[in-house]
C-alpha cells in the first residue's frame, strides 16, 4: 500500500470526514478606507428579543446544561482533549460559548482561542462592559456580538471591529448583518499605514480611518474593553506589530477600561506586554496565558476574568 499523501500545512481535521481551511488573511487585498455600518437591529416580535437571538440562555445556563446547545465551536466539532492544560481549558470554554448560538462560522486556527474568547466574555459580563473595541475582526466579533445583543444592557451597548483588510471587513459585516445584530455593531476598514508609534519597517491602522470610525462607533464615549488581536503579528519581524495599540489608544480608555492582549505566549506580544507595562503602570495578568491572552485593567485594580472560589 502507498504512503498517503501529506496533508497540507493550511488545513487541520476536524473530524474523521472534515476539514477547515484556515484563511490567509495576509493574502487579502486592501482598498481605500471606510466605515461598514449594519442598518438597526430589530425586535423579534415572536420572541420580544433583540438581535435576531430570541430569548437565549446566558454563560451561566449553558455551563449548568453542557449537552443542551450546539454552536458553531461546539466539542463535536473539535478533536478529543488531550490531558493538558490548555486543551482542558479550551474544552470547558466551548461548552461556555455554547451559550452564543447562531449560523456556523468557519472558525480556523487564525481565530482567537475560545478560552481566551470565554475570558473577554467573562470580562463583559462581570464588570458590565458597554463600548468595546477589538483590533482585528472575525470570528470572535460575530460571537461578542452575539453576547452583547443577548446581554442588551441598560444604556445599550456598542461593539467596533477594526480591520485592516477590506475584504475581510465585508465579510465579517455582512455576517453581521445576516444575524441581524443592528446598528450598534461596526467594522471600521483602517487599512494599515506608516505610523510615527510603529516600530521601524511595520505599519499600523490608518490613523484618519482609525480615529474617525471610533469618533462615529462610540459617539464620543471611552472605551471600557480594548481587545487587541491585531494586525497581524505572526510574520518573522512583525512581533511587535501590535505595540502601538496602547500609546495611540490610551486617551481613548475609560478610568477602568480592560486592556486584552491575544496571542500572549509568543514572544513578541511579550515583549509589546513588557513595553506597556513600563510606559504605563499597568500589570498584565500573566496567568491568563493558558487562555492565550494576557489581561490588565486600569486603575490599579485586578481584572475580574471568571468567577472566583475559596
């Protein structure tokens, strides 16, 4: 019998009979600047809920009831855990965002982890988070959308995504749109530029785009969770890619905003961690490493990232 063919490095089983291509977002053209805005979100008049989601259970209903829901990241989807750390972590954090239910979303091993989705989540619901910055979009937007509508918390709410490939800002806004998740909800295309905050050689958002689609998203609000995963970081000579995320966005923070860094463990985002920690004072949680970010809040106090025991 003849040796298989090798898999290529792009894909990785899902099942036996599946696989899941991994986008190259890199590859993506980029065109002029704009805001992507999604028309109002509607009440369902079957349900009375917002966001096309109906009455859905919060994180707390889902952990209580594992089997009950499925999601586009539920445990048959994925391999079987292996006895370490990080696989049980991640485990336990799909039956959490089982809780976020909707149309399938092609996750991919660019997508941030779901155990360090379930920590932003944590954050969201614990500490009452209402305007909510990512760098980056994708999967992990349409799912803190999707928290953010079930949530409807007084005073509204309102998420913006920016993103660098306008290709890939369409996409994430027409998924978006199909799940009705309404106006509040905005992915800004900020294609990326040279910047005087970007290390010699790497580029970051535009910084007209940048400014004026967080102008028109948070309509003169300040941040309250800044979730940094991107631009992309994983080239050789982009680890630090990331690092003018703070010093440009640093006014735009409220008094106990929540900084999250993605993709912790490798050693760029650790050195752009070092780096903020001694230009601002803030002291990164480390021990979230396992769900691959690292999370700090300002003001002095310890962020609150999952309920805590005796």
């Amino acid at each position: 019998m003849s040796a298989a063919a090798p898999v290529p490095e792009t894909w990785r089983p899902v099942r036996a009979s599946v696989w899941l291509y991994s986008l190259d977002r890199a590859s993506r053209s980029v065109d002029s600047a704009r805001v992507l805005r999604l028309p109002r979100r509607r009440r369902s008049v079957a349900t009375g809920g917002w966001c096309g989601l109906g009455n859905s259970p919060d994180l707390g209903t889902a952990l209580s009831g594992r089997g009950a829901l499925r999601s586009a990241v539920a445990a048959s989807d994925v391999p079987p855990p292996s006895p370490t750390g990080r696989e049980f972590s991640d485990e336990a954090a799909r039956h959490a965002l089982a809780a976020l239910p909707g149309p399938y979303l092609p996750w991919g091993a660019g997508a941030m982890r779901p155990a360090g989705l379930v920590t932003v989540g944590n954050d969201i619901v614990l500490n009452g988070r209402r305007r909510l910055v990512e760098l980056g979009s994708g999967i992990s937007t349409v799912l803190l959308a999707r928290l953010a509508c079930q949530r409807s918390p007084r005073g509204g709410f309102r998420l913006a995504a920016v993103e660098h490939d306008a290709r890939w800002a369409r996409w994430v806004t027409e998924q978006l749109d199909r799940e009705g998740t309404g106006s509040d909800v905005v992915v800004i295309h900020a294609p990326l530029a040279p910047h005087p905050r970007a290390e010699q050689g790497l580029s970051w958002y535009d910084d007209a785009a940048l400014t004026g689609g967080l102008h028109t998203a948070l309509r003169g609000e300040r941040i309250d969770l800044l979730l940094v995963d991107g631009p992309p970081a994983y080239a050789a000579g982009h680890g630090l890619a990331r690092y003018p995320a703070l010093p440009v966005l640093w006014d735009w923070l409220a008094p106990e905003a929540t900084v999250v860094l993605d993709d912790a463990e490798r050693p760029g985002e650790q050195e752009v961690l070092r780096r903020w920690e001694r230009e601002t004072g803030l002291d990164f949680d480390r021990r979230a490493d396992q769900a691959g970010v690292a999370v700090a809040r300002m003001g002095g106090a310890d962020p609150r990232t999952g309920p805590r025991h005796g």
